[in-house]
C-alpha cells in the first residue's frame, strides 16, 4: 500500500484512544475551537483529519509537509552518526588523543539535549513554524563551521562546531513534532502513520549519516570535511521545502503562557554540566579537581530546578500535566533507561568494528544498511498496532530490544563473520528503536493539551538525545577504569557494554511492571463496566 493511499484512509474510523490517563482532556475545548476557527476564519469540518480543513491546499502540499518532517528526524540521527565511521580519519586530521573520540559523538546530543528541553516550549509560546526555521538557519551555519574546523587544526574548535550544530537541531525535531500534533486529530490512523513514518527515518539517518561519511573519506581522508557541506545543503533544501509547505495559520500561544526564562537557564545549566563531566571525567581523569567541583555543581543546579518548577514559577517549564502523571514519567524513565543504553551500544560498536576488526569507514557505515529494511518494518508495525495492541506492549518489547542488542556485541567474538550475530543484533536493536520513538510520541502527543504539543516533541527527544550523550559518557568511565592501560581494548569495550545491558535491563524490568498495571487497569475497568451493565439490567 502506497503512502498516499495510506493518509486517504477515513480516519474516524480510528478515533479510540490508546491508553487511559487520568483527568486527561483527549478532545479540544469549545474555546479553542473557536480561536483555531477564527485564526484562519473557517469553522472545524470533523470529516478532516486535520485540526483545521485550511492547514492544506492540497494532499501533495500535505506530503511535502511529511516528507519534511522525516527528513528532520533523519538529520538528527544522521548528525549522531556521521563522525563515527570516520572518528579515526577526523581524530588523525586533527592529531587529537584517542579519548577524545568520544566528543566526536557525545557533543552534539549533549547540546540538543539540553535544549531540546526549552525549545519545544519556545516554539509553543512564540511560534513552532518560526522556531524550527531558525534552528534550521543555526544548524545550516554550524555545519559548515565544522567543515571550515579543518583550516583551524585545532579538535577543540571542531568539537565546539558540533556542539552548536547540535544546538540547531534541538530547536527543529521538537517543533516538528509539535507542528504534527496542533495539524492532526488526536488518536487518529492518520496520525500515527505520520508520526511512525518520522520515526522509521531514525535507523534510516543513522545508516545513511555513517554511510555517507565513509563514502566521502574512502578515495581521500582529507575530503572529511565534505561530510558536513553535504549535512548542510541537506539541511538548506529541507528548509526551503518546510517554508513552502508547513501551514502559516496554525494558532500560537493560545492560552497566552509566559515563557519561564529563570527555571530554563537554571535547567539548560545544570543538565550541560552534569552530561559534560560524565563525557570529561574518562578523558581528564576523575581525580582531576575541576570535575569533581563541576559535578557537584550540576547537581545543585539540576535539584534547584526542581524545587523551583515544583514550587515558584506561573507558567512552569514542565507543565503539571507531566510532572503529577505517573505513567508518562514511567514512559520517559524507559526511555531514557533503553536509548541511554543504545547510545553506548552506537560508539562501541563502530569502535570495535574499525580498531578490532580493521573495517574500512565506508564498509563499517555499510553494516549498518539493516536499520533501513528493518527500521522501516517496525515503525509500520507501531501505526497499524498500536490501538490493538497498546504502546505498553510496544514499549516493553522494545527495552528487550535495546537490552539483547547490547548483550549481543558484548559477547561477539572479534573474527566472527558479519552475518551471524552482528545482522541478527541489527535486527533487534530496530525494533528498540522504533518502537520506543513512535509510541512515546504519539502517546504523550494524544495525551497532552493542544497548548502542549511543542512540548509533548521537546520531552521524548530531550530524553533520547541527552541519554544517548550521558550514558556514553558513562560507558567510557567503565571503560578506562577497566582498561587502564589501554592494551586491552576488547576487555574495555566490553565492560562498557555490560553497563549497556545494565541500563536496558533495568528499563526492561520497569517496562515489564508498567506493562502489568497497564494491563491490571483494563481489566478493572472492564470488569467495572460489567458491572455497571447487569446493575443497569437488574433494575
């Protein structure tokens, strides 16, 4: 079935719900009906799947606007993985120590982490078209400065462009998926196609970003900085096609929030610090005073902005809606827990290939050509099930997914052929991933207000970009504390790896729990529904 025949389908034929909250509102009130109305002076038509009947001209302005979106998520991903094929040829360009290989990759989901935070929140006060257009200007800008690095000879220079480039898709994949919330009913088939087509680009742009980058070195290692000039006119195009096609009246600030600047610079502050010393702490040294000082620090910033969300500000960063709402606190300790997890799986798995197994860069980008077929097949899985099914099972399968897939690299043998357990971990660790972006964003998207949906795509991509930086800083700690000397590469790459496993055991283990109540739920509501029918019938 063709995507277009795909999106035609009569949506209201799908309107259930996917799973209960409590006190959640999943239709949008009287009010802000009538501001969605008169922002584009038409009245709502409930035969469209749209929010508004306006936001489109046309079902190819529609698929535009969806190809862009995907494109987004494949730039992220691709942003993470384009420096991992060629870390070697980069770290030579640039005669910078081994241990700051990490920085390579740990730079930019630490910066978009720790923005991505604000700038979904950003983009519902002040605009989400407006805000992904000037992320989209920042990361064009910041790419091409990590090509221009390489005049500088100097990896600082270089890390810090990635940094940045990482700050500019913070402020894009958020607003996108607040841009699919405010444009699609809540619950609908249409919906979650589009938001499983989005997250299906995730394997895709890790194997295109590793990929491509290997091609581009293969003939001459100087030509490394290409990577990036291609990011950047990727980046260019897409943006071109966002103007022409991402709807103009979509309400802004309806409920006219003010944007809490004291508890976001509080927040960015100590979530920067704290994911810098676990990335720093291996390379300097943790008896190093400086990292010591800076932990703490990140800390008291980190428990001040709680104390402070909780208590003081009108319009809080983190809206009750998610701070008093168990299950999706559970859902993003999940998260957090399976891609943190996938994060240490991602370096050490490119280590292991290029400094054990002598792989070229482009064959090591190649290996990864699996996430593709199988990426694809997931994330249709998640929008053709989920109503069925629930997004607890969903979520649940895919903590197993990131846990076996990093259990498996930790027990591969260095000669083994690429076709027994590097293909089969490949396999499973796609459905991790796309069963847990699909499913959480949908979720948190249905279930947030309208005013929220910025928001609703600023929690999930904050919890797997800044994971996927933390964690690795931590799976590199195991590492050099493991392989002191630096010999015994295999031992420390291991070692790293079975705190992997730890992370998305334990994820498991909640999913598994969260499953069970999920479940526990239903059936007491059924049966209270039972019950309510035959005391109906007896009277």
């Amino acid at each position: 079935m063709s995507l277009p025949s795909i999106l035609q389908t009569d949506s209201d034929n799908f309107s259930s719900s996917t799973v209960s909250f409590p006190n959640e509102d999943k239709n949008i009130s009287h009010n802000e009906k009538e501001v969605y109305s008169n922002s584009t002076d038409s009245v709502l038509d409930d035969d469209s799947p749209w929010q508004n009947p306006n936001y489109f001209s046309s079902k190819y302005k529609e698929y535009f606007f969806i190809f862009t979106c995907m494109v987004a998520n494949l730039l992220n991903q691709a942003g993470q993985t384009q420096v991992l094929s060629t870390m070697n040829v980069i770290s030579e360009s640039f005669h910078s120590d081994s241990g700051k290989q990490t920085w390579l990759m740990a730079s930019f989901p630490l910066v978009s982490g720790s923005f991505i935070l604000i700038s979904g929140r950003i983009g519902d006060i002040y605009g989400l078209k407006k805000t992904m257009i000037g992320g989209y200007i920042f990361m064009i800008i910041w790419s091409l400065l990590c090509g221009f690095a390489d005049f500088t000879h100097n990896d600082t220079f270089f890390i810090v462009c990635r940094a940045f480039q990482g700050l500019g898709i913070s402020f894009i994949l958020p607003n996108v998926m607040g841009l699919i919330g405010n444009i699609y009913k809540v619950g609908t088939l249409r919906k979650n196609i589009v938001i499983s087509m989005i997250g299906l680009t995730a394997p895709t742009g890790a194997c295109m970003g590793a990929l491509w980058g290997g091609l581009i070195v293969t003939e001459n290692a100087k030509q490394w900085p290409w990577i990036f000039y291609a990011y950047a006119l990727t980046g260019l195009v897409n943006l071109i096609m966002a103007l022409y096609s991402v709807p103009n009246c979509i309400p802004t600030n309806v409920h006219n929030f003010a944007m809490d600047w004291i508890g976001s610079i509080i927040g960015v502050v100590g979530l920067i610090l704290f994911n810098f010393v676990w990335n720093q702490g291996p390379v300097a040294g943790w008896d190093k005073a400086y990292i010591i000082v800076l932990l703490i620090i990140s800390v008291l910033f980190l428990v001040a902005f709680v104390v402070y969300e909780l208590k003081y500000p009108i319009s809080p960063l983190l809206p009750v809606e998610v701070t008093k709402n168990g299950q999706i606190l559970t859902i993003l300790s999940i998260l957090f827990l399976g891609w943190g997890a996938f994060g240490i799986w991602t370096f050490y798995y490119f280590a292991f290939q290029l400094n054990l197994r002598d792989y070229s860069p482009v064959w090591v980008g190649g290996t990864y050509f699996m996430f593709i077929i199988w990426g694809t097949i997931a994330a249709l899985i998640v929008a053709f099930t989920i109503k069925k099914v629930g997004p607890a099972i969903l979520l649940f399968f895919s903590a197993l997914g990131f846990t076996m897939g990093s259990l498996m690299l930790s027990v591969t043998p260095i000669h083994q052929m690429y076709w027994r357990m590097n293909l089969g971990m490949q396999i499973i660790l796609c459905f991790g991933m796309d069963l847990s972006f699909p499913a959480s964003s949908i979720i948190l998207s249905d279930h947030l207000p309208m005013q929220y949906q910025g928001m609703a795509g600023s929690l999930v991509n904050t919890v797997i970009n800044y994971a996927t930086s933390l964690c690795l800083g931590m799976g590199t700690t195991v590492e050099r504390q493991i392989n002191k000397s630096g010999e015994d590469l295999l031992k420390g790459y291991r070692s790293a790896l079975y705190l992997a496993v730890g992370l998305g055991g334990l994820g498991s283990c909640i999913a598994f729990i969260n499953l069970c109540y999920t479940l526990w739920m239903k059936r007491r509501d059924r049966l209270a529904d039972l019950k309510s029918v035959s005391t109906d019938d007896s009277v």
